[in-house]
C-alpha cells in the first residue's frame, strides 16, 4: 500500500519532469529562432530572450538528470560494476540511490541559502533572471525527491511503466 | 580526509552516478577550506552567464531528430552509391556516413545503434569478415568526433574557454586524416577478401543524392554559416535545430509532430542533463582545486622531471589515453580539463591544438577497456563478448594511435589555418 503511493507519485513526478523537460525544450528552440531571425533579418533582438535562454538550459538540464535517474542513464565510471554479479549490483542498487538523495538534499539546502541571497541584493533590472533562478533549489529538489522515490520503490517497483510522453 | 577521499572514489567505481560523487567531493572541499559551499551553487549558476550553452541542446536537437527520422539509412545509401564501386566501398561508406552522424550526435553511441544494425547484415552478405565488419562498426561510433557541429568540441571549448569556431576549424583535417588512413586501410582489406563491389551509377547515385540532398545541405550551412561569419555558433545551432526538425516533418515526413516528436524531446533532455549536470556541479569542485594551487603544484611536479615540449606531449598522450580508458569522454573533459591547460600553456601548447589531442585520445578511449563506451554499446548491438570486439578492433586501435601520433606532434595538421 505504502509503496503503490510512493509509486504512484514517482509516476507523476516522471510525467511533471518530461512536462517541464520537453517544454523548456521547445520554447528553446522557438526563442532562440525568434532572436536569430531578429538579430539577421532587422538588426535588433530582445535582451530578455538572451536571459530566458541561458536560464532554459538549467531547466533542462535539471529535468533531464532527473529524467536520466529513472531510466539509470547518468554517467558513471563503473568499471566494477561490470564485473560483478546480478545479485550485489542489485544490492548496491538502494544505499546508492539513498547517498545520491542526501546529496541532492544538501545542494537543495545550499540553493535554497544562495537564492535567498540573490533575492535580498538582487538589483531591480535582475528580477526576471533572479525569478528564473529559482530552478536551481527547484531542480536539486527534484533530483533529490526523484532519488528519494526510486531508492524507496526500486525493490517493489524496479522497472517503470513507459507513459505516454 | 583521506577516508571520505577513499569511500567517494570506491563508491564511484561502485556506479555512484559521477555527479554525486563530484558534488559530494565539492561540498566536502569547501567545508575542509573553511568556505561556505553556497559558492559551489554561484559557481554552478554561472553556467547560466554562458551564452554558448544553448549550442548542447540545440545541436543534440538536431542529432536525434536525424537519427529519428531515418537519417541514418539516407546516408548509407548516398554514400554507397557513391564509394561502394571500390573494393572496400561499402567499408568507406561506412566510414563517411558514422562520422558525418556522430558529428551531430556526440558519439553519444546513437551511431552505433542507429546505423549498425543497418550496416553490420549488409558488411556479412558482402563477404567482409565479422571480425572486420565488428572492429569497423564499433569504432565507428566516435570517428565524427572532431567534425563540427560534434558536442565534445562544444563542452571543451565551453570548459576550457577556447573559441568554439577556432575548435571546429581545427578537427577538420585531422578529421579528415583519420577517415583516409581508415579507408586505405579498408582497400585493402577489402582487396584480400575479394568482397564484392557493385558496378558504378549515375542512376542510382542522382536518385540517392536528390533523397539527401537535404541532410548534405546541413554541415554545408554550419560551416558556412559559421566560417563565413554570417551567424555565430549558437545561432548556427538554433538554425540547424530548427532546419532539421522541418526536414524530417516537413520534407520528408518521416517523424510525426504529435507521436514521435515528445520522444525525441525527452531523449535529448536526458542525454544534455546527464551530461551538463555533471559540468555544472563540477565547476564548484574544480575551482576549488584551483584555488588550492593545485595546478601549480602538479606544474611544479612535472617540471622537476619533464624540460621538453614534446616529453610532456608524449605524457599527455599516455595519461589522457588512461583517462579515456576509465572515464567517458564528457566527464573527462569537464575533470581533466582545467587541471591540464595551465601545465600545457606552460609548454607552450596551444588551447586549440590542446583540445584536438585532448579529443583525439578521448575519441580512442571510446574503444579501449575497461570502460570504452563503444565496446559495451556494440556488445549489446551485437550480441558479441567486449574481448571479442576488442579483439576486432584492435587493426583500428593501432591506426588510430599512429594517427593520434601524428595530431599531436605535426601542430600544422590542426592550425595551418593561421
């Protein structure tokens, strides 16, 4: 019971992730085409569209390690993992996924600190770039929330149902 | 503190994803320095104030809607049409048409999967051996390495400060070099097995060529776009993006905007974020190391036993071959990188030259155990053993190296454009 819910929740989180993830993606695209097309074609182009960008990368960037934590695709230099057996690879699988958590947590923390900094001494003309920056709490709490899920449903849950994207 | 050092490093070697373990190291760092890790995130925001960034998504973008849109098989057939005339054409076809893929696709093992399993039935009904045919494709996945618009070029520029233009000049001819060194090689292998060719035609290479004309036009307009100074990088990458996304929905209909397109959306994002997550997080750790003057120490070091330039090359070229042999190239990059331009700026090594070796080694890395990404991925491609595709890749391995001798010691090969 206990489990179906964290499980359940994993599930929307992976929904929510690739929400953010491939929408971040699009706008993008689309911004950045709309400031190429600006910038060649009448010599001009929005310095707004510059910080969204730049800003853009971090979301995705967040969103798709965390994505990149379910299906187990992070790189890593696991050049004992290869040699040892099913059974400790699995084993190993929950206090990793536990350490990674806590991590995530800790950076979450510091994030947190950082942009309550930001948003003190924050000049007027940064507040579109301060707002966006809120990624980065909101991104280490993702991937620590992410770690959390798995390493408490890996074992009843270990493989994930792909949803429709 | 050499405890926590030793517990990191074994858990990483355990499979702790290597940004966990990075972050882990940097917030240990700061708190033994007596510095609050709050700078670690400030470092990582910086990422941020990087305006060549976006160049990561976007050109992956483009990568995987290719590899999505039947790309792949496109290109095997233009350029087998137009070198598979030749003993050892459809090897040279093979060649061509991985590197041009994996320059859009970061060798990120997408051509591996996308064209060898098109290419790897087609190599044994033509009479090439398997050992061949598994050496060709499993190095494969990474020759396109230093073509542009190739992501590790873009990670080391962004890393090590290095214009990204000045980078992509560069890899062409060694690029270049390798492909020929690897077709010369494929004559005359091709030669003492009497594999087929078929007759040459104009038929068939116009009809091919009028289907890719299309995904030819792309690297035509990056580079010209780039080196002709009409767009910068990032703004290549947008439009490169943007044109291969209309090719394969537009032109050739090939992926739908509704069933394919959220797909290749999320791989991109997974395959950026495992890879930036890793540069954002070791930003803080690096500068950390830097500030503990450990650049200057290792200088020291070296100093004390290597007096020539090209002593430390020959170093270099060892320690980064070890490094490409345990770390993937990404992480490499993002590590190694700051730690080596000082002591090579030392030797009067130049960053642009530096990074073409520093990929050159990284790029044979692929294929060396024990954790060549290309042998684990063709391994599970192709049902083989990694000591069975090692051994087939071995002829390659030992061209590549005499290649990698060349790039680093003839600096002409990778700036005569200057």
């Amino acid at each position: 019971m206990y489990f179906n819910f964290l499980y359940t929740i994993r599930l929307k989180l992976i929904k929510l992730e690739k929400l953010f993830a491939g929408t971040s993606l699009v706008i993008l695209l689309t911004l950045s085409l709309v400031q190429v097309t600006l910038r060649n074609l009448f010599d001009f182009g929005f310095s707004d569209i510059d910080v969204i960008t730049r800003h853009l990368v971090l979301f995705i960037t967040f969103m798709g390690a965390a994505l990149a934590s379910e299906g187990n695709q992070h790189i890593k230099i696991d050049c004992i993992t290869s040699i040892i057996n099913d059974t400790l690879k699995q084993k190993l699988k929950q206090p990793l996924l536990i350490i990674s958590s806590i991590v995530c947590a800790v950076f979450f923390w510091h994030a947190i600190r950082f942009w309550l900094g930001e948003y003190e001494y924050s000049p007027d003309n940064e507040q579109l770039a301060l707002y966006l920056s809120l990624i980065l709490p909101a991104g280490f709490f993702t991937l620590s929330f992410h770690f959390f899920l798995l390493s408490a449903t890996i074992n009843s849950q270990p493989t994930i149902i792909e949803q429709d994207e | 503190m050499t405890i926590i050092l030793v517990l990191l490093i074994i858990l990483t070697l355990l499979g702790l994803p290597l940004f966990i373990a990075l972050g882990a190291g940097g917030i240990y760092a700061s708190i033994e320095s007596d510095l609050d890790p709050v700078g670690l995130i400030i470092e990582l925001y910086r990422l941020a104030n990087q305006p060549n960034l976006i160049t990561i998504p976007l050109f992956t973008f483009a990568g995987m809607t290719m590899a999505a849109g039947g790309g792949p098989k496109r290109l095997i057939k233009l350029f087998d049409a137009l070198l598979g005339w030749m003993p050892g054409g459809l090897a040279m076809a093979a060649i061509v048409s991985c590197s041009f893929f994996t320059a859009f696709t970061g060798a990120s093992g997408v051509t591996i999967i996308a064209l060898g399993g098109l290419l790897y039935p087609l190599f044994i009904q033509s009479n090439y051996s398997e050992k061949f045919t598994l050496g060709l494709l499993t190095s494969s996945g990474s020759l396109g390495l230093l073509f542009p618009p190739s992501l590790a070029i873009l990670l080391y520029g962004i890393v090590s400060g290095t214009s990204i233009d000045e980078l992509f000049l560069a890899g062409i001819i060694p690029g270049l070099v390798l492909l020929l060194m690897l077709a010369l090689y494929s004559y005359k292998s091709a030669l003492v097995w009497h594999a087929p060719a078929h007759a040459f035609s104009l038929t068939k290479l116009t009809r091919s060529a009028r289907e890719t004309v299309w995904d030819i036009l792309l690297p035509v307009l990056i580079m010209s776009g780039i080196f002709g100074g009409f767009v910068t990088v990032t703004e290549a990458a947008a439009v490169t993006a943007g044109y291969a996304l209309f090719i394969e929905t537009v032109i050739y209909k090939e992926i739908k905007l509704y069933d394919d397109l959220p797909k290749i959306l999320i791989d991109t994002c997974k395959l950026v974020g495992s890879i930036l997550i890793i540069l954002g997080v070791a930003m803080g750790l690096t500068n950390l190391l830097i500030d503990t003057q450990l650049p200057s120490r290792l200088l020291g070091l070296i100093e004390n036993h290597i007096s020539s330039q090209l002593q430390f090359l020959l170093l270099l070229n060892i320690f980064l071959l070890i490094m490409g042999a345990m770390m993937d190239i990404f992480s490499a990059i993002v590590v190694v990188v700051p730690l080596i331009l000082p002591l090579a700026l030392r030797y009067n090594i130049d960053p642009v030259h530096l990074g073409i070796i520093f990929l050159a080694n990284l790029e044979i890395g692929y294929m060396t155990p024990p954790v060549g990404i290309n042998l684990f991925i063709a391994s599970q491609r192709f049902g083989k053993s990694i000591f069975t595709l090692f051994r087939s890749t071995l002829p390659f391995l030992l061209i590549m190296l005499i290649w990698l001798l060349m790039v680093s010691y003839i600096p002409e090969l990778t700036l005569w454009w200057r």
